[in-house]
C-alpha cells in the first residue's frame, strides 16, 4: 500500500478525518500520532498532543515534510499536500508574490508558501488550537548557549561519528534490505561506509547505489566511486547512468508538482526507486544535509580572529597555497572587511543594491528585489557579530535548498513503498554541530573537518582529505543549452512579468549569456528562474 496525504479539519468544538486515519494515543502519553502504513516512530510525521484543552499540532523539526493549513468556511484545514487542500477548498490558484519572488532570486525561503491563500508551517514551530483561537508558536530551535568542548581532535572526532552512527543504526533498525546513495563526495561516502557496516554486523543487506556521468568530465566521480567499493569491499552495487538520452529533455525530466516550484517528480528517481524495489529494498538512505551539518563556513576563521586566535591567519595561508586561491583577496574578505564599521557596511550595501553588482539577479523587478529582501529577514539565536559562522549557517539551514532533493524523493518513493531517510537532517546531529567550536567544522583547507576526522580510515583518503568538490553546474549547462527553444518559450511565460516579478528581457538576456558561454556553468539563481516560470506555465496551463 502507499501512503496519500489525508486531510485534517479543525474546528472549537470537533475535530473531522478521513475515516482511515486514526488518532492513536501512547501508553504513557498524550501524544497522538496518525496510525498509517509508514512507521510509528518516523520523526517526519506529523504530531499531535492534546493536554491542557489544547491541541497541539507539528511536524519535525526542521519541516522536512511541510504541513500546509488553511481556514475554510469558519474551519482550519490541515494537510502534508498543499494540492489537497487546494481541492478541498476549491479555489482558483493564486500565487503568492513573496514566496516566487524568493524563488525567482535564487534563494526561496521555506516558511513561505508558494500559494497565496495556503501557509506552511515553519521548521521547529506547531499549530495550538484553544476554546476559540488558533495560534503558530515555536517549539523547538537551536540554542546558542549549547556548547561541546572536548580535550582534542579525535575526542571530537569519536564523538561525531557516534551520533552519526547512532542516528544511522536508528533509522536501519526495521528494514532488512537497505540501499544508500554513494557518490565520491564526503557525505554520502561517510553515509555509506557507516551503513555497509552495520548491516554487516547485523547480516543484513546493504546496497550502494551510484550515480554516474560518463559524458561530462566535471561531474565524473567515476574513479572515487571506485575507490570506495575497492577500500569498503563492497559487493552488492547498483549503477545508475544520469546523463543518457533518455535524460536529455528538461521539461520531461523536471515536471512539475503542486505545492512549490521545488518538487519534482523526475523519471530518473523513479527509475532509481524502482530499480531499488527490484531488489526489495525498504530504505534508502542519503548524504543529503552534510553540506548544512558539517560544512562550516568562511567567517570561522573572521570567528576565530575576533578571538584573538592568531594561528589563524597562517593556517588560511598555507590553505591558499593548497587549493590555489589568492591569500590578498582573501585576507581582505575573512580579516579586513569584517572590522569595518557596521554604519560604513550598511552604506556600503545600500549604494550596491543600486549598482549593476547588486547580489540579487537583474531580472527581478524593483517590486520583486523588494519582496525577496524583506523575506530573507527571519529570527536568528545566533548574533551576526559575535558568532559569524552559526549566524551564517544558522539561515542556510532554515533555507537550505537541499529540502527541494528531500521532499522530491519522498513523493516518488510513496509508489514504491520505499522509505527516504537523510541522517545528516536529524535533529541530534544537527544540534551538536552547532555547539561544535569554530576550528572543528572547517580548518585550513578542509571544510568538514570534523566529519573527515571521523572518517578518517574508513574511508580512502583520496575521498576523505579530497581539497576540491565536484559540482555539476556544467552538467545542467549543457542540459540547459540542449534544450535551449522549450526552455526560452518556458522563461517568457508572462503570468510573473504580469504580476510586476519578472523582467523577462533581462531573463532572456541571462538565459543568452549562458548559451554563449561555453566555459562555465549555470548559475543556481537562474536554474531556479527557469523551475520556476516552468511550474507557473504548468500549473496555469
């Protein structure tokens, strides 16, 4: 059986479900969770609790299944599927400007719905329904004051991989026959190493599956995937072929889903899923999320400066010496730009947001650039001078775009009664990276240090101290440059440009700009342009 979204109503006094959806209480709580065919036990399903005569209604932490809500002829409606509850209700589609703007910018926020009159619940916050009112608080965040401190490096590193074990052996627990993505980068390789282990101490079966790019260099991970089944000894390994013909056509390959712009239902992972169900897997786990987890970010080293750790500056010039870029230049962004009076930076920028070098793309009107800046403003713990670093990750883990791979998988995988799991996103882990100290996160040319430190053994050294990290911009150029007349016909929907968004001529200018350039590959703010004026086309359509 597959699991479909199922509505929720609220009102004071009654409460209306799908007559296969049950509330089921614990033995030793008040917590009341739907009774479904996926696990009990899955932090992703929604929550309710009703104590106090109040009812309270969540979803996880950090909103990897959104919960869309919407009030209804005097009733509140409550769904996983925004399309659900447009049905419901009945209502013409409307967009909300805000939220496609962001898209539109390159930078969508996910506590903004992408339907004018439907609103998504934002990670770590839930629904309270008392007497006659109904009210959004927070339940959960990160807390700044939550700090790890350990004597050395491979404390901390045996710490890391205990969580990370943890959360992996947790999510494995019921499911026999597992599979895990593993490409040649650090977070799906670690995922995969820990995973193959497990199951093998377990006699369990576990399968890496690859992804590979034979007709672009760029993005061929080809000799470290192999690397990794030679040093992991692994036997049971799936391939997949990405960029085959059958995989060239965008519009094919990137179709549309309701709820927003990011969700797609490609063929590609339902070939994937069902290549996996062949071999009667259950699970499939990622490395999705160790970028927002482990990363780090530049400012660390700002961080460690403003604490009088001088080591710092040596050790990011010996890290130019590695990886090739300019010490001067980035002496001057991580030590220089960072003491400069905060009167002098905000001037700096208003008299920037006028200029061509604005950060946000050209083809956004000033109604648009307006709508996106406002909404890049949210609650931060983390203080932007005192704790650059968290302050920074902090935003990017509240925005990540990573949750666009994250809810695409998990629609294609209801079809093939397999369940997505990304370890990297759980709550714990999450929550002790961000009480890690600055120099354990990202240290001299190594982001993710501590996850490298964790690994170090088990996996081969030229994935784990790898200096470089493979993108795949060009391989998206060359699909964009491909399907360069759908995709130009896709860019002039005027629907955006109607709304006072979208300056199309400057869409189509960048757009142009990519097809020439032979050299580089797409930017993500116009990959995001071209999703979305394809999902406005479709759904109008």
């Amino acid at each position: 059986m597959t699991h479909d979204a199922r509505p929720f109503s609220f009102d004071a006094h009654h409460i209306y479900r799908h007559p296969e959806f049950e509330l089921h209480q614990t033995d030793t709580s008040p917590l009341y969770q739907y009774q479904s065919e996926l696990q009990l036990n899955d932090t992703r399903q929604p929550a309710f609790c009703y104590t106090n005569q109040c009812l309270y209604i969540a979803t996880d932490s950090l909103a990897l299944r959104p919960l869309y809500h919407t009030v209804y002829q005097s009733v509140y409606l409550i769904s996983d599927s925004a399309q659900l509850l447009h049905n419901v209700t009945g209502r013409t589609t409307e967009f909300s400007g805000p939220a496609l703007a962001g898209w539109l910018s390159g930078q969508p926020m996910n506590h903004l719905c992408a339907h004018q009159q439907i609103a998504v619940l934002a990670a770590g916050h839930r629904l309270e329904f008392a007497d006659d009112t109904v009210k959004v608080s927070k339940y959960w965040d990160i807390d700044p004051s939550y700090k790890l401190r350990f004597p050395d490096d491979d404390t901390y590193a045996a710490y890391f991989k205990d969580c990370l074990d943890t959360v992996i052996a947790a999510q494995m627990a019921t499911h026999e026959v597992i599979a895990t993505q593993m490409s040649g980068g650090m977070d799906s390789t670690s995922i995969t190493a820990l995973a193959s282990l497990q199951a093998k101490a377990q006699n369990k079966k576990c399968i890496a599956l690859s992804h590979f790019y034979p007709g672009d260099s760029a993005s061929d991970e080809s000799e470290l995937i192999n690397d990794m089944r030679h040093h992991l000894s692994l036997t049971n390994v799936l391939s997949q072929t990405v960029d085959t013909q059958n995989y060239r056509d965008f519009l094919s390959l990137y179709p549309a889903h309701f709820d927003h712009p990011g969700i797609v239902l490609s063929p590609r992972y339902n070939d994937e899923l069902a290549m996996l169900a062949k071999q009667d897997v259950t699970l499939l786990l990622t490395g999705n999320g160790g970028d927002e987890t482990c990363w780090g970010h530049a400012s660390a080293y700002t961080q460690r400066l403003l604490n009088k750790d001088f080591s710092v500056i040596p050790e990011v010039y010996q890290a130019c010496r590695v990886t090739g870029m300019p010490f001067l230049k980035v002496a001057r962004h991580l030590f220089v730009r960072p003491m400069i009076p905060g009167p002098l930076i905000t001037l700096a920028k208003a008299l920037k947001r006028n200029s061509k070098h604005s950060l946000l793309p050209l083809w956004l009107t000033p109604k648009a650039r307006t709508m996106a800046e406002e909404s890049f403003t949210i609650s931060n713990p983390f203080d932007a001078k005192r704790a650059p670093m968290n302050h920074a990750r902090y935003f990017a883990m509240k925005n990540s775009t990573t949750f666009n791979s994250v809810r695409s998988y998990d629609e294609v995988s209801k079809q093939h009664n397999i369940k997505v799991c990304h370890p990297f996103f759980d709550q714990t882990l999450v929550e002790a990276s961000f009480a890690l100290p600055e120099k354990q996160l990202i240290r001299g040319a190594y982001p993710k240090f501590i996850l490298r430190n964790a690994m170090n053994g088990l996996l081969p050294d030229s994935v784990c101290w790898k200096t470089t990290k493979t993108t795949f911009d060009i391989h998206f150029a060359n699909l964009v440059k491909e399907n360069r007349d759908s995709l130009r016909q896709c860019i002039q929907h005027p629907l955006l440009a109607d709304m006072g968004l979208l300056d199309i001529n400057q869409a189509l200018q960048a757009f142009d700009d990519t097809l020439n350039n032979n050299n580089s590959g797409i930017k993500v703010d116009l990959l995001f342009l071209i999703l979305t004026q394809r999902w406005v086309a479709e759904l109008v359509n």
